[in-house]
C-alpha cells in the first residue's frame, strides 16, 4: 500500500504543479499580476515576464536577469518521480547540444535541475530547493532549466501565420535563404563524427548537467553581450579551433591525425553515452549520423537579424541509421515516432516502420521537404481541407505521397523551388537525396535569381 499511495501522491503532486503553470500561463496573458514572480537559479534571480509556449511536459517563458536585464528564453522541463527515463529524455536535449554546434543551432547558455517537491514551493512551485546535490534527492520528479537566446522574431510558423494573417507570402530569395540554413543545421546533424580528442574522456554522460562554457568576457548572462542575434561568443570544436560556418566543414571537424597522435588518441575506440541511451561506439572520426525526427517550421527559430534560421528542439534525436529486426522493433519506433514526430512532418515510414530494414536520416530529409512546401504555400503538404476538415486521412495520404501544388503558371516560385520539394518529398526514402545534394540544389536555386 505504501508504494501505491506514494505513486497516488507523485501524480497527484505533478498535476497540482501543471495546474501552477497553467495558472501562470493564463495570468501572463492579463493586464496586471499582483506580484512578479522571480527565480533564483545558479546563483542569479530571473524575473518572469510571460508564457512564451508549451508543450506535453515543458513549458518556455520570457525571463528578464535583474543583474544585467538582458532576457531569455527559460525552458522549464518537468521530470516525473517514477524512474530515471523522464530525466534522461530531456538530457537529450543538453546532450545534443553539446554534439551539434552551428550559427543554425541553438545554444544552451546554461542549465541547472532541481528537486520537484509538489507544493514545496511558491505559488507557481518553480522556485528550486536547498537540495546540496543540486535537486537529485527526495521523492518528488526533477525540473531541467534550460536558459537559451530570447528571439524576438518567433520560428517560421509564426512567420507562416502571419502572411496568411495578411494575405502575403515569402519572397522567393528570402525564403530560400531561410530553408538553405535550416539544411545547414540539419548537415551537422547528418554529418556528425565521433571526435577524435579527450572530449570523450570528460565524461559527457547523460548523468551529469553540462554547463555552456563561454569565452570571457562574453558573459551571456552580461549586458555586454548581446545575444540570440548572431553575435554569441565564436564556437570552439573538440580540437580547440573556430568552427567557422562558411569554411564548409561540420562539426566536429574532421580528424586531425597529428594532433591526435600527440594526445594518444589516434586509433582509438571511441565509447561513450549516445542520444538513444545506447553507446556512440567506433574508431575517431568515424561517421555517426544522427537524426533530429521533428523538423517542422515551429522549431526554426529566426534571429533578430531577420534572416538566420536557428534549429532547436532535440528532444527526438537519435541515432539516424536503425535496424529494424522485429516487428516489436517496428512497432516501438512507431510509438516513439507518434509520441515525438509531428504528424503533418512526419516521413512515411514512421507511420508504418518496416522490419528487416533500416531507418536512417532520410527521415529528416522529407521534412525538410514539407518545410520548404509550408514556407512557399502557408500550410505544410498534408494539411488541406481534405484532410483536416473533410474527414480525410493525414497519415494515409503521408503513405500515398499525396498532395498538390498550384500549376507552374499560377506559382509564383521558381520550377527550381518546385524541384526541391519534389525531391525530398519522396515516398521510398532512398530516392531521396542526402543533405549535401539538397544543400546544393537550394544554392543553384538561388543562383537562379541573379
């Protein structure tokens, strides 16, 4: 009875924190609040402006440091307190930024976790405990803060609702531009190598809570350094260079032999933590894609610039290339596909997983596909009329590849554009191109437009 009464009082608990958030979402869209609601976290106070957005177990708020008054995007992630797996599954998304860093990738300034003791806390029950072990102890969940640039821009789904809102579109180079350096994100994902320095000897397990190392005196935190504009502090790969975006090469860099000679890496085998909860297992340098699984326009952000796409959410990365044996093992990706893959982007064979083959990062380039589509004509390829309010079938028509475009003469972008998306949205995956081909097609596109 005790076990049962404890699980009672941990659900209990985790809906009565929800309903906190709730609380709080819904006054941040009154005129006024009674007071402000400020955080302590890792030693500096945060006030909360407003709910910015939500998910299934997260919410992100505007947050305001009272030391240097810059915001912040704050991503509050709750954990339940039944098991490891809830607290693993948002490591991923720290974890995946440490692996993939790019001007189009989103940092993670700093994070912290706390002890989730339901009703513990203040009248939203986000302020941590005293807990020494830095929130690991008790019976309650834990909360992941995650502190990421503030973009005042939105993603490009707001930038979608807001054409249609006015009856505009994108014009064709500037949208171009946008889908070219999602591609870019994505690339470093697809193109990801097992480092071939020390970095794997630091630990980079999933059971520690990574800190965002960055070069003095570009503080984030500081009103010095201005941020979520394209000005963070240079990226520095496992090898101590700058990763330089426009030098074509993907992070991490390429193996350095002699360098790794000097150290006692060369040839050896790496091993460490991956992003599935499996081990990232192979010689240095050696090829191991990832793949994000939920492309979509609401997880591009756009920079203050106006004109840099930034890839975020990695909550559904794994390990691009997976066997699959069994149908149970068809059957599980199918469930984590439906869990953490957004329909309307989803690729068809996460809809019905085949067994005896393997999935891999084509998964992502079909998204990108139904991206670009979006961008040019405001609605991903299977959201229509027949679909959503007819009664139709998403999914069925995902496995059929079926959707439209307007006529060549009544579009108003180029058949280079029209090329791209055919070519991604493709139903046998391996008709697809990879990344560095769509890359290169989005570029002659753009060429196209001198």
């Amino acid at each position: 009875m005790p076990s049962i009464q404890s699980s009672s009082a941990g659900i209990l608990g985790s809906l009565f924190e929800r309903a906190q958030d709730a609380i709080f979402a819904l006054s941040s869209c009154l005129p006024c609040t009674p007071e402000t609601s400020v955080l302590k976290l890792n030693g500096r106070n945060f006030q909360i402006v407003k709910l910015l957005g939500e998910g299934g177990f997260s919410f992100v708020y505007l947050v305001k440091d009272q030391d240097s008054g810059r915001l912040f995007a704050l991503k509050k992630i709750r954990c339940s307190g039944f098991g490891a797996d809830s607290f693993q599954e948002a490591m991923k998304e720290i974890e995946a930024t440490k692996r993939f860093r790019s001007p189009h990738i989103i940092p993670i300034y700093d994070s912290c976790v706390v002890q989730d003791d339901a009703g513990s806390g203040t009248l939203f029950g986000n302020l941590p405990s005293n807990d020494p072990e830095g929130g690991r102890g008790g019976d309650g969940g834990k909360v992941i803060y995650l502190f990421l640039p503030f973009y005042e821009k939105g993603n490009l789904q707001d930038a979608i609702n807001a054409h249609v809102v006015r009856g505009t579109r994108f014009g064709e180079r500037e949208m171009l531009q946008l889908f070219l350096g999602t591609c870019k994100a994505v690339r470093e994902m697809h193109h990801y190598r097992l480092p071939n320095v020390g970095a794997t000897r630091s630990g980079g397990g999933a059971s520690s809570i990574p800190r965002m190392e960055v070069t003095p005196p570009q503080d984030p935190f500081s009103d010095s350094h201005a941020g979520g504009n394209g000005d963070e502090a240079p990226l520095i790969s496992h090898d101590g260079t700058a990763n330089d975006e426009n030098d074509n090469s993907s992070y991490p860099p390429k193996p350095n032999k002699g360098k790794g000679r000097d150290l006692g890496y060369d040839g050896e085998t790496v091993q460490r933590p991956a992003l599935d909860g499996g081990l990232e297992q192979g010689g240095a340098g050696e090829l191991l894609p990832y793949a994000h699984r939920d492309i979509k326009p609401g997880n591009v952000m756009v920079a203050d610039d106006g004109k840099t796409p930034i890839l975020m959410d990695f909550g559904s990365t794994i390990k691009a290339r997976v066997y699959i044996k069994t149908r149970k093992d068809a059957m599980a990706h199918q469930d984590m596909a439906a869990e953490r893959s957004s329909m309307p982007y989803r690729a068809p064979e996460l809809f019905d997983v085949p067994t005896d083959a393997t999935l891999t990062e084509a998964v992502d380039i079909w998204s990108l596909g139904c991206v670009l589509y979006a961008l040019a004509y405001l609605h991903s390829p299977f959201e229509t009329t027949q679909t959503i309010e007819q009664g139709g079938s998403i999914a069925l028509a995902v496995l059929n590849g079926s959707y439209k475009t307007p006529p060549s003469s009544e579009d108003p972008y180029s058949e280079k554009t029209r090329e791209i998306i055919k070519c991604c949205i493709q139903v046998k995956p391996e008709e697809r191109p990879g990344i560095d081909q769509i890359i290169e097609l989005t570029r002659a596109a753009l060429r196209g437009l001198e």
